[in-house]
C-alpha cells in the first residue's frame, strides 16, 4: 500500500537539519563557482549527502517539511523550486559529485508498482485489474513504461486494483478499475490509462484503498470517493444526492466528497480494504471504517464513540507526535517523531511484527529502542527501513515478498541483506519494492502481472530494476 513522501536534507548521519528546497538548491548551486577549487573530501561527502537525501524519501527522522507538497499559497513557489533543483541536479551530476539517479518516489498495490523518476516521469509496470482468483496471468514480459513522455508528476498511490496520481501543475488523476467508482469517471468500466478526476488543481496528496480513493488539497482539506463504507463522507445528504444523480444504487459516492469534522487541515492520508487512516496537522491520528470486520470504534475510548453522531474520523490515543502513517490489507503502522514504531490490526501471519499472531485493536510499539525511518504495509507483509539506513521485514512470506531468501513467515523484524544504502519502501498485495539512496529500484517477491519490472517468476531477494537505470 502507498506510502506518504516527503522531503528532508540529512547533513551527516548524527545532525538532520531542515532547509527549504530552494535554499538548498541554492546552496548545492554555490558548488559550481567554488568547485575549482581544492575541496575538502568531507565537505563534498557532506554536499553529496545533502543531494541524495533531498529525494523524495518515505519519513523523515526529524519533524518533516512535508512534501506533500506544500500549502496552496506555496503551489506556484513549488514549481519554481523543483527548477532550482533540477539545476543542482545537472551541476552535482556535471561535476561527478553525484551519479544518476532513477527513481524518487515509489508506490505498490495488488499487482502493480509505480515510480515517479528524477524526472518526474511517471512509469509504471504491473496490472492493475489482475485478480489470481479470477484470470490467467498475463504477459510478464511487459516492463516499466511511462505514462506520458512529457507530463510531470509529483505523487503517486497505488490501491489493490487502480492508481491515482498528482501532476505538478495540481490536478488530480486516476486509473484501473472502476466497480466501486474509485476512478471516479461513471459507470463502472475499467481506464487503461489516466483520466483526470474533476477540474480542480489544487491536489496535494493521494492514497488507494480496495475500492476507495482519498486526496488532500493544498488548503489541508480531506476527500474521498468510491466505497463509502470505507470513505465514511460526513455529508450524507449530500451524498445520497451524488449517488442519485449519478444513477447509483449502491454504497460508493460517485464524485469526492469532503471528510472530517469542517475545518480541520489533514497531513497525510492512507488507506487499506474498507477503512481509512489520517494524520491532521497537530500530528494527530484518526481513523474510520471498519479493519478486520471491527468498526474502527472499538480502538477509541467508549465515551467518545459513543458521542460521534457520524461514522466518520474518531482519535487514535491522544499523542500529538504522530509522524507518518502506512496501511495493509487489514491493519495499520505508524510512526512518532522520535521514531518509534507502532502497530495495530489484524496479525495472523505476523504482519505487526509483535513476535506473536494476536490481534491488537490499539498500537502497540514494534521493537522498542529501535529508530525506524521509513515504513510500507502490504497484504499481510511489512517492511520498513531504520535510520542506519538498514531495511529490514516481517510478515507473510509464502510467496518471498519479505526478501530474506526464503519463503519463511516472520513474526518480527528480520534483514534483508547487509546494504545500509535504503531509502524508502512500498508494498503490494504479495510483491514488495524499495528504492536506495542513489536512486535504484529494487523488487522481489511474487511476479504474476509482472509487478516487479522483469520476466521472473518470482523472486525471494532484492533484484534491480533494469530498465530504470
């Protein structure tokens, strides 16, 4: 399931530092009138550091500068700032201080993955509407293309059958199935290839469910479409008139719908099967719909879900340091600030990484004493990445998704490989992708639709993606 990007400048591996993009940009810039000169090896190392860890990444081991991006009074500063860094890009990458790098931000769902380059070309390889239980595989042949040569992009979510993504002028668009309305384009046909979801170009973040859609705008807003069971809309007048103008008769809202309590400002949003996972800007978590066949209600106190007239977002706890959020099938992770990790949900084949198989209706910490960076949820299969840069998984393995070598299910966190070079992660249904700090995609596990960018069967380790190099 998708994960939520943002951005950061790591200095050294014991200070993290926060710049704004174009102050960064301008800095990395400044290295072309002074690059005659005799640098110091350190401060190069440091320039580069400061470079590659500017990409998109999953989350941050500080409060972020959440790239989400940006508020809408800061939309057209944004394109002006990814120029600035597209120069600094060309001058590291000229001067050898740095080398290419392929791949910034990563999502996966079902039987697909996605990566928005250096570029901001969209690519994407997989299928989005394959069900094992259903068809004959398709051609695994095909591997990552680009969804137009010349578009530009900012973000991507993955769900189990369709993908939604942002371009960097802010409009919003979608693709795959269509059954629930997730595409939002009428009817219940599937899209082969993006359409673009209403006129509005304010959008800043997405995220895919089963059959649900969910996008913030720039003003913090959170929106959501497609099974309403999982989007839970506050307005429910307002939806019964979308679903009877647009024919319907079943429990999907046909076009976005506003969520949440009005006036509240959302940082990030994640979804998984029928239920929905927010962060609000005071960095506090709410959840709604149903994890598991449980209303989301039994992991609230009792008072107050008894007083929520609607079923919509009700608190998780009450910290106010929750950091980044990541879905799967049918459980949830969340980071705080200070990087500990918490988990919640359903656990049958070890997915919260607890040591156990227990169902946990409220986060419980994974690992205590560990600092963890960045985290993907998928089916049943979890994978995160600590601070050391180090990745590491737990889960469901029968089909090599946690990349260990074997198809051994794991009950806590085990590392995959020795690399300490990992940068950011995803995962889909039974197949799993990582991106490393000089950009590289990596996949492995299951190869059905051809979700890992080759024409393996399936594999048990990490294996590079070619064709993005």
């Amino acid at each position: 399931m998708p994960v939520s990007i943002q951005l950061y400048v790591i200095l050294n591996h014991k200070q993290a530092k926060l710049f704004g993009p174009v102050t960064t940009a301008l800095k990395l810039c400044c290295l072309k009138v002074s690059a005659f000169l005799v640098w110091p090896a350190t401060l190069l190392r440091q320039a580069r550091s400061c470079f590659l860890s500017m990409q998109y990444s999953c989350f941050p081991p500080r409060v972020p500068f959440n790239a989400g991006l940006l508020s809408s009074v800061r939309l057209k500063a944004q394109r002006k700032q990814a120029s600035f860094v597209g120069m600094a890009s060309f001058l590291l990458l000229s001067l050898g201080l740095i080398g290419p790098v392929s791949g910034q931000i990563v999502a996966a769902g079902g039987t697909y993955t996605a990566v928005i380059r250096a570029d901001s070309t969209l690519w994407s390889w997989g299928n989005l509407t394959y069900d094992p239980g259903w068809e004959s595989p398709p051609d695994r042949k095909t591997g990552p293309a680009p969804q137009g040569h010349t578009v530009r992009w900012q973000s991507v979510a993955v769900g189990e059958h369709h993908a939604l993504a942002v371009r960097r002028d802010g409009t919003l668009w979608a693709w795959g199935s269509n059954a629930r309305g997730q595409v939002c384009l009428g009817g219940t046909a599937r899209v082969s290839s993006p359409v673009q979801i209403k006129s509005a170009s304010t959008w800043r973040q997405v995220a895919g469910g089963y059959s649900h859609s969910l996008a913030i705008r720039t003003d913090g807003t959170l929106w959501g479409w497609g099974y309403n069971r999982a989007v839970q809309t506050r307005d429910v007048k307002a939806a019964n008139q979308a679903r009877s103008a647009a024919g319907s008769k079943t429990a999907s809202l046909p076009a976005p719908m506003p969520l949440g309590p009005p006036g509240a400002s959302w940082r990030s949003v994640a979804a998984g099967e029928r239920y929905t996972l927010a962060l609000r800007s005071d960095g506090t978590l709410w959840a709604w719909g149903q994890i598991e066949d449980r209303s989301v209600e039994t992991w609230a106190d009792p008072q107050q879900a008894a007083s929520i007239p609607w079923r919509g977002p009700i608190q998780i706890g009450t910290s106010t340091s929750w950091q980044s959020i990541a879905v799967g099938y049918d459980y949830a992770l969340a980071l705080q600030q200070d990087g500990t990790l918490w988990a919640w949900g359903n656990n049958e084949h070890g997915q919260l990484g607890r040591g156990d198989q227990s169902y946990a209706p409220n986060p419980v910490q994974i690992s205590p004493g560990v600092r963890w960076q960045c985290l993907a949820a998928g089916r049943s299969h979890t994978l995160a990445v600590r601070r050391d840069g180090t990745l590491w998984a737990w889960g469901h393995n029968d089909e090599g998704q946690l990349g260990d070598g074997t198809t051994s299910t794991r009950l806590s966190p085990v590392q995959i490989g020795t690399d300490s070079a990992w940068r950011s992660v995803a995962a889909g249904r039974f197949h799993s992708v990582a991106v490393k700090r000089d950009g590289t995609v990596w996949t492995w596990g299951n190869n059905d639709a051809g979700q890992l960018g080759n024409s393996a069967e399936s594999t048990r380790s990490p294996q590079l993606v070619s064709a993005l190099r």
